[in-house]
C-alpha cells in the first residue's frame, strides 16, 4: 500500500488545516499495479505484432501478383512464339529455297573471285583508242596460270596492282605520235598497265602499229565478285 501526502490548500483557512488533514492513499496492492501495467505493455506489443503481420501480408499479397503478372507476361511470349513456329513452318519451302539461293551466292561469289569482264575491257581498249586518235583492229588477250609468276617482267611495273595476264593489240593510226599518245593513255586506265609498242609499220599517210599490255588485278570483278572499276587511276 503507497501513502501520498497532498500540500495543502492555500486557501483553506488554517482553523481548517488543524481540523481536516489532506491525505491522499492508494490501497492497490503494487503486484495488482504491476499487473495493469504488464497487460497494458502486451497490449501494445500484440498491437505491434499485429500490424508487422498486416504489413508482410500486404507485401506478400503484392508480390504474388507481380509473380502472376510476370508469369502472363512469359506464357504470352511463349504462345506467341509458338504461333510463329508454326507460321513458319508453313512458309518452309520459301525459307530453304532463301537459304539455297543465299548459299549458292556465296558458293559463286568465291568460285567467279577471278571472273574477268573480257567485253569491259575489250570497249575500254577500243574507247581508248578512239580519243587518242587510233583505230584498234585486234585484241588477242590471256589470263596467267594460277600457279605463274609475274616477276621474269623486266619492264617496271606503273601500277601497284599485280598483272594477272596481258593482251596484244593491233591497230592503224595516223602516225606515230597518235600511236604514243594512246601508250600513254592506256597507263592512265586502273585496269592496265606497263603498255608498250612492239612493231610500227609506216604506210601511205597511216601507220599499222602492235603493243602488248598487262592487264591488272583491278580488272578482275564481275556479278558475283567485287565491283567492276572503271576510268582512270
């Protein structure tokens, strides 16, 4: 049992203080105190407990569903997928002939590495030959051996591009400084190189004149190999 004494009451008159004693008792026992005091502390703790629970039930139930979300989402990739195999499958044929026609290219383009465009380089000689004031009657032109070399050539070469054969011309001008000015010209063209005259027969106002030429790595291109180059170095 606990005693508290009040102060006293200024504004009772001290006859009164000497009559009337101002005392205040609490009769509860103290385990009865400490019991209240106990119920009230697990009250707050269950309250706490209860709303931990509510929160990690609502995380729970929130991450459930972005789990199903994310499970449609996959299940929606999946379907859709399966829905273009089987299109696919049904445009089977078009998609192996893409694919024999894409190998075949590639099988082509490394079998044609050294095509050579015999009638580019026939009109380039001829067109050549027109501006600098010849006619070219014959070309009479042959690749190297696969396993040849170029380097018996005792001309240096005016190109960095190696010789992969060479061809004879024949023609008529109207003289010799027609037949220089188209040796020259010929040194310009990207697919020739190191043209010079072997013979020069004067006739009546013409000249009949023959030269030999080394075509170039630069002429080998075609449809199914790299791009033709044409014109000058």
């Amino acid at each position: 049992m606990a005693t508290t004494l009040m102060p006293l009451d200024p504004a009772v008159s001290p006859q009164r203080v000497t009559r009337l004693l101002t005392i205040s008792a609490s009769l509860l026992p103290e385990e009865i105190i400490a019991g209240r005091r106990a119920r009230r502390t697990r009250g707050w703790v269950i309250v706490f407990v209860i709303l931990v629970a509510c929160l990690l039930t609502g995380w729970f139930v929130l991450e459930r569903q972005e789990t199903r979300a994310a499970e449609d989402e996959l299940n929606a990739a999946n379907t859709e997928v399966t829905d273009l195999q089987r299109a696919q499958r049904a445009y089977g044929e078009v998609v192996d002939v893409q694919n024999d026609t894409a190998t075949l290219s590639k099988q082509l383009k490394t079998a044609m590495a050294n095509d050579l465009d015999w009638a580019a380089l026939l009109d380039q000689l001829r067109s050549v030959g027109e501006s600098a004031g010849v006619t070219v009657v014959g070309i009479n032109g042959a690749l190297q051996e696969a396993n040849s070399s170029s380097s018996g050539n005792a001309l240096p070469s005016t190109t960095t591009s190696a010789p992969i054969g060479s061809a004879v011309v024949t023609g008529t001008g109207p003289d010799k400084r027609a037949v220089a000015a188209y040796v020259d010209a010929l040194g310009k063209q990207s697919v020739l190189a190191n043209a010079y005259v072997t013979n020069v027969t004067t006739e009546e106002n013409a000249v009949s004149w023959t030269l030999r030429v080394d075509i170039t790595s630069a002429a080998l291109c075609g449809r199914f190999g790299d791009k033709c180059e044409t014109g000058g170095k």
